[in-house]
C-alpha cells in the first residue's frame, strides 16, 4: 500500500502490518477490552520502522546511493533499487554505509525515549524480571524496547536484515574482480541461506516467546521478497528482447483520425501503439494520450498528437536495458532489426513476461 515519499524514495507498507495488529489484539493482555492500545503499539512499531528507514535514506542520500523505493515491513524496510541500476552491482563501502545507517537511529530513539519516560515517571522500571518488554498497559516502555529489539535484529547476519548487507558485501569480491556481479550474486544466495536458518530457529524458539515467533514469520517473508528479487534480477540480465517481445501487434497511420485510434485501442489489448508511415515507423501514441488529445482538442489525426522522439532497441538486448528505458517514462519500446520493425515490448507485458519467466526459472533450479 502506498504510503508516501521521503527524499524522493517511494514508501510502501506491506501487509504484514494486519496479522501484527491481529497478533497483539490476540495475545496481548488488555487488547480485548482497549483495542485502541493494540493499534497504539501497532503505530508504535510502524513509527520505530519508519526512524528506522530515515537512517538508511538520509545515508542513501549521503553517498549518492540510489533507493527508489522501499517496503517497510515491521522488521524495517527492504530496498528497491532505482530501475537504471538493477543491472549494476551497488558500491560496497556504499552498501554497508546505508545499511549500517539504520541501527543508530533506533538506538537514538530507545534513548529519547527512556529520557521521556523518566521525566514522566522517575520511578518507572524499564526492566524487571517477569515483567514483558513490550506491552500494551505501558506504551512509553514498549517504544523504548522496541527501537531496541529493531537495533539488535537488524544486525544479525541475516539478510535482507541489515547484519546481512554487511556480510553480503564481506562475502563477495571487490568490485575490481567482479564488475558484472557474479560473485556478488552468489554472495546474496549464500547470505539468503544463512538468514533461513536464522528464520526457522527464531519460528521454533518461539515456542516459549511467541514474539520471537512473529520475528521469524517477518523475517522468512523478507527472504521471500528477497528472493524474488533475486530471480528477477536473473531474468532481465539472461532474456533477450527476442524472447519475450509481442509479434503480432496493432499499429496506427499518422493519417488516422484519434476516433479511429480510439476505436482499435478500445477493441485490442495494447495501450501503446506503434505508428507507421509506409514501411517506417514515425511515431508512439498509447491510449491515454488518444483520449487527452480528443478531450482537449477534439477529433484531429494521430500524427498531430504522437510522440515523434522515441527509443528503439535491438532484438538482441537484454531486458535489463529495456527496463532502464521503461523507467524513463517510456511505456513501449519498438523492436527494431536492420532498421524494420519486428516487435514491440510494452509495460504491460514486460511485467507479465519477467513474472513467467521468474517463475520458470525458481522451478528450474527446484529440480536440479
């Protein structure tokens, strides 16, 4: 769910955040009968997240270290790097700088917050044997406690956890040896592994802390995502254009009236289209820009409302280059071979594509 900008990175709260909010109503002596204390702490845990994350972005600025967006999970956030770069490796020093960025800052908060709750209540014990951590009968004491629990997982070296960024970067080669990342995506494989074992160890000790359960469940969800990523980041540097481009397309004349485009837009599954002049290619039109010329300047020809600066792309590139122009704006790329058209590869199924082709890929390497 979307959740705002910071800096220009894109926030957005995953839906763990629900079971939390029913987990603590459940378990949390008190909850029943005050469920606006349960979300309380929810808001709690999501405000220690957030303070969290400003450490790593206000570092990702710092190092000129691009974060196009991040997944904030009650664990912390996982990073999504700005498109242009998905086929980069990151600077390590950077990486590990930005990862370590977190920690302090929940430290920081931990630190206000015991300032806070003994000027409030001098006496108030913020550790005692048998008495819990993080309640919701004591909101102040359950802040502090959980920018601590934030600080100390996040550096385990479990990856995506920050612990396991560092040990990522440790792991790999120098970026000197290893400028295509090869080695450094083994490193990532290796550092998953060793956060698995650090999820189902923490899923098993809960037995006695149901807690450290829902620590592990967080974490086995952002090795999912990880995971992912890293079959993703798989896809778009192996598939070529040739393999996933769409064939058989519709195209438009500059001669067109935007009715008539309108019309075949309305009865064909493209929202781009390619616009052809003879055997040339003049221009791009998707339906948006069909419907906006014709509500502000009414029925007019396709070649007055077309975008005539446009970037082609070769059947033999990879998708990581046609991400890198996707994410410019642009929503369709021509497939061009010796200057003819032959494909079109759209927004819309390029992330249909590279979700089958991830997909056939995780099961390739199930089987061997």
């Amino acid at each position: 769910m979307p959740f705002g900008r910071l800096w220009g990175t894109e926030l957005r709260l995953h839906w763990t955040f629900a079971p939390l909010l029913v987990f603590v109503f459940f378990t949390e002596p008190g909850a029943d009968t005050n469920p606006g204390r349960a979300l309380a702490l929810v808001v709690l845990i999501l405000a220690s997240v957030l303070l969290h994350e400003f450490g790593h972005i206000l570092m990702a600025r710092a190092r000129d270290f691009s974060l196009r967006g991040t997944m904030l999970l009650p664990l912390g956030g996982v990073h999504m790097r700005d498109g242009s770069e998905m086929d980069r490796r990151p600077n390590p020093a950077d990486e590990m700088f930005v990862a370590l960025a977190g920690p302090p800052m929940n430290l920081i908060a931990a630190g206000i917050g015991v300032f806070i709750a003994y000027s409030i209540k001098p006496g108030m014990v913020l550790w005692g044997q048998g008495q819990p951590l993080i309640a919701v009968d004591n909101l102040v004491k359950s802040f502090i406690w959980i920018n601590v629990v934030l600080a100390v997982v996040n550096l385990l070296p479990a990856y995506p956890l920050d612990g396991g960024r560092v040990l990522r970067a440790f792991i790999a080669d120098p970026i000197e040896k290893d400028p295509k990342g090869v080695s450094y995506r083994a490193a990532t494989r290796k550092a998953v592994m060793i956060a698995q074992v650090f999820a189902m160890f923490l899923i098993f000790a809960g037995v006695r802390n149901p807690w450290l359960m829902l620590i592990g469940f967080f974490l086995f969800v952002a090795i999912q995502i990880e995971d992912r990523s890293l079959l993703f980041q798989s896809v778009i540097e192996n598939v070529k254009l040739e393999e996933i481009m769409l064939t058989d397309f519709s195209t438009l004349s500059p001669a067109d009236t935007l009715e008539d485009a309108l019309n075949k837009a309305v009865h064909s599954l493209q929202d781009d289209f390619p616009v052809i002049r003879d055997a040339d290619m003049v221009g791009v039109i998707s339906k948006q820009h069909i419907l906006r010329a014709l509500r502000e300047e009414g029925n007019g020809y396709v070649q007055s409302a077309m975008k005539k600066a446009f970037e082609t792309a070769t059947r033999g590139e990879t998708l990581a280059g046609a991400f890198r122009k996707i994410t410019k704006g642009v929503t369709m790329i021509p497939v061009v071979d010796d200057e003819r058209l032959v494909g079109i590869v759209t927004l819309q199924n390029l992330m249909h594509s590279m979700s089958v082709l991830a997909e056939s890929r995780k099961l390739s390497r199930e089987q061997e």
